[in-house]
C-alpha cells in the first residue's frame, strides 16, 4: 500500500478503480510508449490533443474546473488520485497554458462573452495556448516588459517581442502580458491581452534548445492589431491578472509524475543489472525518500491556501526532477549493454531540457526569495499540522516539556509522566492507556523534539502496544532491542521497527523546527556590516532550504497515523523514507543553523548543540544513517 491508500475512505478506491479502468482501455499503448520516450514537460501536441479529446469525451479533462465551466466536481484527494493514475499509467500530460494556466484567469476576470467564447475552446483542444511573458530584457524581472501596446479606436497596436515561448509555433491564442503606460510604478502599466497568432504582423522565430530540439520561439509583433475586448481585466491592472496566474504555473502535483519516472529508472536499473553496483541501490531509495517527502507535503497541503505552497512545490518538484534526470544520466554512463531502456536511451536530451524546470515560471532563486519575505521576514512556522483538534493537546505539551528541557532524563520522566500521565498517552485503554491513539503519540514524539527533551518515549510506546497484558504498561527503560522483541511474528516485528523509526523520525521533525526558529531570530537580530544578517540573499537562501527540510519531515509526520495505528503493510517502506528525509533535514537544519550562528554556534553555550547532536544520534539509527 501506499501513503495514498491509507487517505482514501471507499468511495475514493471506487474512484481510483473507475479511473484504472478507463486508462487500461482507452490509453493507446503507442500514447503510453510516447510519455515514456518524452524529452521534456512539454510534451507533443500530436499526442496531448487527441488525448485531451478522448478525456473531453468522458469529461475528465479539466478535473481542477468548477462544475459549471465543465469540470467534474471531484474532490481535492480524487484530483490528487486522478493525477496520480495518470501517471502511473504513463498518459501524456495535457498542456499546461490552456487548461491550467489562462483558463483559471478567465474565469476569474474574463467577460461573460470572453467565457463563453474561450473556455469551451480550451476544454474541447480546439485552442491551443501559448504564453507571452519573457522579453529579452524581462525575464524573471517582469515587470520590466517593454512590449508596447497604443491604443487606436478599438484596438491595440502592438509592437515589440517575446522570447522562450513554448509551443507558439503550435498555438493558436496567445495570452499576453503589454505595456500600455510607462508611468508611476512599472507593474502599474502593464495589460494582460488574448490574442490570435494569426493576426497579421507576428511572425515565429525557433530557438533550438540544449539539446537541439525545437521547444522555444521569439516572437516579433509589427504593428499587430488586437481588439480591446480581448483584454483581461482592465487597462494597467495586467500585473494584478498575472500573478493570479503564476500561482497556477508554480503550483501544481510534480510527485505523480516524478514517482512514475523513478518507477522507470527502478525497472531499468533491474533490467541492466545497474542496481547491483556499490551504493546503486541506496542512491534510488535516497530519491524515493524525497520524492515521499514531496508528496507528503503535497497531500498535506491538497485544501490549504498557504501563500508559501505554490513557491515551495516549484522549488522541491523541479529540483527533484532534476536529480533524477541526473541520476539517469549516471546509470546510462555505467551501462554497457544496448539497446537501452525507453527511459534511458532518451536521459541525455531529457536532462538539458529540463534544466529550464528551475528557470520557466519564475526561477528558483525567484522563488526562494518570495518564500524568505513570506516566511522568515514574518517567521512564519515551516509547518503546521492539520490537526486542529489537538491544537489545545499538543500546546500544553510544549508548555510543560520546556519546563522540563535540560533535566536528566530519569527525573525528567519521573517529573513529567505520571503527572500528565504521559505513560497512558497514545496507548489503548485496553492495555492501561486512556484510550487516545497513534495521533497522540506522534505529537508527543514531535514535541519532545521541539523541547529538546530526551525521553525513551518511542520504546516505551511500540512495547507497551506489543506486551498486550491486562493493563500493564511496559517499563519505561526497555530497550528499543527488548521492545522490537515483544512481537509474536516477523510482520509485528517489522511494524515494531517501523514505529520505532516514525516516532523517532517525528522527535528529529521537532528538533529541527526548534533549531530552525532558533536559527531565523538569530539571523534577524545579529547584524553584520550595518544591517541583519538575515537580509544578506546567500543567508536568506540557505534558511529557505531549512524551511522546506522542516516542512518534508513535518508533513510526513503528519500522515504517519494510520501507520502506527494498525500492523499495517506499508509501514516499512513508509519508515525508510521517514528516516531518510529526517536525516536529511537533520544535516540541512543543523548544519545551517551552525552556519548562521557562526562561531557562537560551535560552542556548547547554546541548546543548538544538544539539539544538533541528539537529531543527529537519531538519524543515524536506520536505513541510510
């Protein structure tokens, strides 16, 4: 089982089963063999539009519409189950500038006529997209545009260029950022505008991408004419318009896709005999392990309206794309039998392309620096968890285990658990608990993290579940070895180990969020040079790269509940990739904290180091440690 299957109640398995179905008998094998061989995100219209026609028909092609513009009223986890059947079934993916991109702007800001007329066209494939956005002077800078648009009775008259557009050379439509005004502040003059791109005066240049194919265009307007009622929004308001539609672009479920492709390498790496090479097979389990930890912030986040999401999934999904392609190429490299598989005969061409995965749609340096306004500039948390109802539980926690940091740990737990009953915590009533489950003990795990409180919390949970007698709840100084050895069967023993990496993965969780708060007010209030440190980009950067760290482990943690709650089969392959995103965000987040407080942070005077080393300690406990 996956971390998906344990999020989905009946109906949605009836859902997935539906969509299987569906796939297996109307996805051409050749549509299949295509997406497999594609060298870029982009795929060929030749394949995508008479793809879009057959989902049109069943009426599954805009599954992120409202209802009444034609989409199918799915469910935020169905769209995530749809996507991720897709992928799985290696359908080509739909261009993204029509259905996902203009069409939400359209019916955010459109007319009721511009509605009318375009979104049907869109829907069915008969429109096909392109963006004009990039200039040759305004790439991620924007708003820096120059390409001019005077008005002229009715129309605009357009004059100028746009560059690394995808697809024009296929497009039909164009959606346009103009400058109608040079005044006051530059996003203040610029107009959002349709166009046809067989309007007389446009003419499309090809750019030969890195790998020699033909992807991108610059495309020349002289003296282009467009009708006014082909503006979106009003006259000088474009900026407000695109960036409504860049959360579209940034935003988005890259862990489909990207599962689907380490599931090619996998078969791959089998098939030649590459996952036998030294440390092959632990470089596609560290891959998996992120891509996991992807997807857990994903699901986490499926009905949230974090501003950070969409920047934060740009910057985790192409990232990882990209070591995969790199990845890909190294296994082509080591490989001396041929023909190669699909995934691999195309690994070259595919990792030039998507080296623009981190440039297109605002790079990732773009990215990192809306994240560290919006999150260390207000020290916004890296993660909260959506358990609201347990929001008074996990806060009076915190409360008292800061009281307790820095206690020895026998008169830390003789001090703190049976006087919250902390020991019948998380554990069955049956066996002496008080009734409350696996949620409850993942919290105190976390925030044992957070106060830096070392506790044998984590053996003292998996043994007590395992003894099963009459109420008795195990010592608190079992060993973890002793723990593990409770189980009657290899299954509950494999479970035992699996729990014990979960809740020890969720305490790494709470230590790095502590060390990365800690490392955030430092950065604001030490200044360097006349100013805060934290206002230098290189800084700001690497305490981004620790928020997303925190916010992996964190989101996993958070999905980690049915895992523990029942001996469930998944629960091994979901510990690994626990224990190896904590240890990841054990080195990112202590490292960098280290970093950031400079030589005060390789003294012992600060918590930091207690933390650093104790999630250290931790990680280093399981599979990749």
């Amino acid at each position: 089982m996956t971390m998906l299957d344990y999020l989905m109640a009946d109906e949605d398995r009836a859902f997935r089963d539906e969509v299987r179905a569906f796939l297996a008998d109307e996805l051409p094998p050749e549509f299949r063999r295509r997406t497999r061989r594609a060298t870029s995100v982009f795929h060929d219209p030749a394949v995508t539009l008479p793809w879009q026609r057959l989902l049109h028909a069943r009426g599954w092609a805009a599954p992120d519409w409202p209802v009444e513009y034609g989409g199918p009223g799915w469910s935020d986890l169905q769209r995530y189950i749809f996507a991720t059947e897709c992928a799985a079934a290696r359908a080509p993916s739909l261009a993204p500038m029509g259905l996902k991109m203009v069409a939400p702007v359209i019916m955010h800001h459109g007319s009721d006529q511009q509605k009318a007329e375009l979104l049907p066209r869109i829907l069915s494939g008969e429109d096909y997209w392109c963006q004009g956005y990039s200039e040759p002077g305004a790439g991620s800078d924007l708003a820096s545009l120059q390409l001019r648009a005077v008005g002229d009775g009715d129309d605009y008259i357009l004059n100028g260029s746009k560059i690394w557009t995808t697809h024009a050379h296929f497009a039909h439509r164009m959606f346009c950022l103009v400058r109608t005004s040079s005044e006051g502040r530059r996003q203040a003059g610029i107009t959002f505008l349709l166009l046809d791109m067989a309007s007389p005066g446009i003419s499309v240049v090809p750019i030969p991408t890195l790998a020699g194919e033909h992807e991108f265009n610059q495309i020349f307007f002289d003296d282009v004419r467009v009708p006014k009622n082909q503006r979106l929004g009003d006259e000088n308001e474009g900026w407000s318009v695109a960036k409504h539609l860049l959360s579209f672009e940034r935003g988005g479920r890259y862990a489909p896709g990207i599962l689907a492709q380490l599931d090619d390498l996998r078969e791959a790496a089998l098939a030649t005999g590459w996952i036998d090479g030294p440390g092959h097979a632990d470089r596609l389990a560290e891959r998996a392990a992120a891509i996991t930890g992807l997807q857990a912030i994903e699901l986490t986040g499926l009905a949230t309206s974090d501003p950070i999401r969409p920047s934060a999934l740009k910057i985790l999904g192409t990232e990882e794309m990209q070591r995969l392609d790199a990845l890909a190429i190294d296994m082509t490299a080591g490989i001396d039998a041929r023909p190669l598989p699909d995934i691999l005969e195309v690994a070259v061409p595919r990792y030039l392309n998507n080296r623009a995965a981190t440039i297109f749609g605002g790079t990732n340096e773009i990215q990192r620096d809306i994240i560290a306004r919006l999150a260390i500039e207000s020290a916004a948390a890296p993660f909260d968890p959506s358990e609201d109802d347990l929001a008074i539980f996990r806060e009076t926690l915190a409360r008292f285990f800061e009281q307790q940091a820095g206690k020895r740990t026998d008169a830390a737990w003789s001090d703190l658990v049976p006087p919250l009953g902390l020991d019948a915590i998380g554990v069955p009533a049956e066996l002496g608990g008080i009734g409350s489950g696996a949620r409850e003990a993942l919290i105190v795990a976390s925030e044992l993290g957070r106060a830096g409180l070392v506790l044998p919390w984590a053996t003292h949970w998996v043994a007590t579940r395992l003894k099963g007698e009459g109420g008795q709840l195990a010592p608190a100084a079992v060993t973890r070895e002793a723990a593990i050895d409770l189980a009657p069967d290899d299954a509950t023993r494999c479970w035992a180990r699996a729990a014990l990496a979960i809740l020890d993965a969720a305490e790494i969780a709470g230590l790095c969020r502590t060390m990365y708060e800690d490392a955030v007010q430092h950065a604001r209030t030490r200044s360097q040079f006349g100013r805060p440190i934290a206002d230098f980009q290189v800084l700001r950067h690497r305490l981004v790269d620790m928020h997303l760290a925190v916010k992996k482990a964190g989101a996993l943690t958070d999905l980690a509940t049915p895992l523990l709650a029942d001996i469930a089969p998944g629960a091994t392959e979901f510990a690994e990739a626990s224990a190896r995103v904590a240890r990841e965000a054990a080195r990112t987040v202590g490292e960098g904290a280290v970093q950031i407080h400079g030589a005060m942070g390789l003294t012992d005077e600060l918590r930091l180091a207690r933390f650093f080393r104790r999630a250290m300690g931790l990680s280093h406990r399981w599979p990749g440690g």
